[in-house]
C-alpha cells in the first residue's frame, strides 16, 4: 500500500467529507456546490495518493458538479494523471459510474477530444458485451440524455472518422436501443446518422427488432421518409404498411324549415309531394242528395308548445388560489410517486409470467389447447409490457425534471427580496448551458462543435420566457 497522502490538507479533505454527506440527503446549496467543485478540481490536479481521492469523490457526486469539477482541472492535469483518472473510472461497472463517464465524455470533447472519444468508446462496449446484449432502461435514459437530448441529437457534432469500424457499430447499437425515448422526428434524424455510418447491416438481431418496432410506429406522414433512407433487407421487409390518414364521412345537414309567418298554413299541414292540399284543389260538382255544402273553416294556427324548464343555479364554488411553490414542492413525493410505478410495473410482469406459464398447462397434451390463442395473449403482453416500460422511463424522466424545478425553487425562497430569488432561479436554471458554452467557447470557427450554439441560445431564451421575460423580435 501506498504511503504517499493527498497534497491536500487535512483540514479541506474534511470539509469536502462533509459537503458530499450533506449532498447525499439534499441538494447544496450554490455556494457549496460551488466550494465542493473546487475542492474536488484541487484534488485532481495534486499527486497520485490526491487523483484517487478526486475520482472517488466524482463518483459520489451528481453528474453535473462531477463534470465541472472535472472540466475545470482538466488542463492542468499532466498526461499520467488523465490515465489514472480514465482507468479508474473505468474500472467502475455500476450504472451510476457510466452516466458521469458519458457527461464527461460529452464535456470533454472540446477540450482534448481523444479523450473523450476513448471514454466513449469504454461506456459503449461496457453497456453492449456482447453480440446480442440490450440495454437496461436506466443505461437507454442516459444515452437519451447526454447523446441525444429532446430537439437535434447531439450525437451528431461527434466526429467518428477516427474510429474503426467495430467501435462505430457499438456507438449506433446503442443510440438505435435509445433512440424510442425520443420523438419521431428525432428518430428519423438517428436513422440518418446511422445509415450514413453504414452500420445499419452490421445491427445485432435485438437492435434490429428495436429499429423495427419504433419504425412501424412512425405516423404515415414521416413514414415517407424511408424512402430517402437505405434500409436493409431485414428492417424493410419487416415494416407494416403506413395507416392512411381517415377522413371523417361527411353527413348531409339537415335542412331547417323556415318558421311559419302570420297567415301561413304552419309547416305541420304541409301534405306529401304529388298530392293537393285542400285549400289548393278546384272546387268538385256536388252529388245528387248531398248534404248541404258546410261554410269553409279556416284551419286553426297551429301553435308549437314550448317546455319551460327551471334550472336552480347553483352558487359559484370560490376559486382555489395558487399554491405558493414550497407548499407545492412538499406536497410532491417523489419516492412515493416512483415506488408506485416500480409495484405497477411489477405487477405486469407477474401478470406476464402468469400469462407464459399457463401457455401449457398441466395434465393435458400440447394439441389439446389453443395455440393461436395462448400465443396471442403472450404477444400482445410482451407489447403492452414494453410500451409501459418506455411509458414509466418517460414519467421517470418528467418526474426528474419537476423535481428539479421545484428543488431550483425552493432554493431561491432562502433568499431575501424578489429581485434576488429571481437572480438565483436564473443562475441555478442556466449554470449548465453556460458551462457548456464555456467550453464550446474556445474551439475554432471552424469548428463542427461551433453550430451548436444556435442550441445553446435557443435553450436559454426558452427558459427566459418560461420565467416571464417578455423577448419580442425587432421589426
């Protein structure tokens, strides 16, 4: 065992003990999230004995500290202290461990690019061993995050002309596997990416069903799109034809009479087409000992009747007024809320073993039950199931969001006047795009990385508008 100590004295190495035990039951404050990235960036620009104490604290911090504080230390680190910090993160397998190696990675890119590119390529044949290997949800969420996000996939500014071929498989194996969290119209963009990889005949018999699955539930409109893309024969020949569009039956209106004026005969004495009213037909020869002709009587105006109906109205309930956003925040339960998905979507899954192991049941021969039947109900479970599951990886991630909403909020309620509580909530909801503009900041014009920051921007004038700064364009 080494005898060689942190660089860092004592008295930090407690303090920064302290901050990441606090950080583990709730989220610091901006000073001491702050305080804690700059210990931690000291610790990986110190000796040997200071880099493991760096990495170790990395992975007990959330991922976006982790990545600045190592963002931060990065060029001052010597090229044996990078090795040391890209194997020991690799030597952790959990997946906590692989979510702050992809944000580093995705940090890193504009500041040393092999680097990144290496860490890349690790998280990849890590989460796919093997030819056949899936991805867990919580492996699929992370890539969705950091790899693709929810407008333009970021995925694209990465230059993999470096890469061999196995390694390029390995990245779009796991981009196709994520690609479902995202919309269609993302989608569609991944695929080109991928085609344009010519990885698309290399995909493993999982991917190839995933990429078969989230194509057929294109709408018809993307659905053309295909036609621009070179599919191969084991995805084309699988999609269903594309729903066309129904268009509702037009019913005929039904033609309103015009109400009866004053002096007209009402509509309820009309006769059918082809026969005579008897006010309109000639006047006949009276018959030999026919009665007397009776005096003509003009018919009655017919007078509709109208039902009047009294409805007793009922008071106004009072509106209920806004929630101020702590008492919102402690109404929210977020262990409850996730619990709650983890017991429904264990229960669906014993509902489906249920269902798979009385496929067969005992005591009777295999012809004697309704194969096409039983099969049917398994597969329409095994879809039903993995659209809940997408369906409870997208709660997961809403939920992430709100919380981080409320939790950005709460922190803002400490501070004094308005003005400052509206100063903090910005600070706290754009800290990560200026981070990452921080970065993106020092490449070259011509730099592929440089079209990003149209993203940047539009990101930070959405969250602007969401705060009620009104933004309008100059005519």
């Amino acid at each position: 065992m080494s005898k060689v100590k942190p660089n860092l004295d004592e008295e930090k190495q407690q303090q920064l003990q302290t901050l990441l035990e606090a950080a583990k039951a709730a989220r610091p404050s901006p000073a001491d999230e702050e305080r804690m990235v700059a210990l931690v960036a000291e610790l990986l620009t110190g000796n040997k004995a200071s880099v493991t104490l760096g990495v170790e604290s990395l992975l007990q911090m959330q991922w976006n500290p982790a990545v600045k504080a190592a963002t931060e230390a990065w060029p001052k680190i010597k090229a044996t202290g990078r090795k040391q910090i890209l194997a020991a993160l690799e030597a952790q397998s959990g997946e906590e461990a692989r979510r702050i190696r992809l944000s580093l990675s995705r940090g890193l890119v504009a500041i040393d690019p092999e680097s990144a590119h290496k860490i890349l390529q690790g998280v990849c044949a890590a989460l796919l061993p093997e030819a056949e290997s899936t991805l867990g949800n919580k492996d699929k969420q992370g890539i969705f995050n950091v790899l693709i996000g929810k407008g333009k996939p970021w995925l694209q500014h990465l230059d993999l002309a470096a890469w061999d071929a196995e390694a390029q498989l390995g990245l779009a194996q796991c981009i196709l596997q994520a690609a479902p969290f995202s919309a269609p119209f993302t989608q569609e963009a991944i695929l080109r990416w991928a085609s344009g990889l010519n990885v698309l005949e290399k995909l493993s018999k999982p991917t190839t069903e995933i990429v078969i699955t989230m194509l057929n539930r294109w709408p018809g409109k993307l659905r053309k799109e295909l036609d621009k893309i070179t599919l191969p024969e084991a995805i084309s020949s699988n999609l269903k034809a594309a729903p066309e569009p129904q268009q509702r039956p037009q019913q005929p209106q039904p033609q309103r009479k015009a109400p009866a004026h004053e002096g007209e005969a009402p509509a309820a004495l009309e006769t059918p087409e082809g026969e005579a009213a008897a006010d309109d037909a000639p006047d006949a020869p009276a018959p030999e000992a026919a009665e007397p002709p009776r005096q003509r009587q003009r018919p009655e105006k017919v007078v509709p009747r109208t039902t009047v109906v009294t409805v007793t109205r009922q008071p106004m309930e009072p509106r209920s007024q806004p929630q101020p956003a702590a008492q919102r925040s402690q109404e929210f339960d977020l262990n409850t809320s996730l619990r709650q998905i983890e017991q429904y979507v264990q229960k669906l899954r014993k509902d489906l073993k249920e269902a798979q192991s009385n496929r067969e049941p005992r005591g009777r021969k295999r012809d004697s039950e309704p194969k096409t039947l039983a099969g049917a109900d398994v597969e329409h479970l095994l879809r039903h199931n993995a659209q809940l599951e997408a369906t409870v990886a997208e709660l997961r991630e809403r939920i992430d969001d709100l919380v981080q909403d409320h939790e950005d909020r709460a922190v803002t309620l400490e501070e004094g006047d308005p003005l400052t509580q509206f100063k903090t909530l910005l600070t706290l909801k754009l800290k990560e795009p200026f981070a990452e503009y921080a970065a993106l900041r020092g490449q070259t014009p011509n730099d592929v990385l440089r079209q990003h920051y149209g993203d940047l921007l539009g990101l930070v004038f959405e969250v602007l508008q969401t705060e009620g700064v009104k933004l309008t364009a100059a005519e």
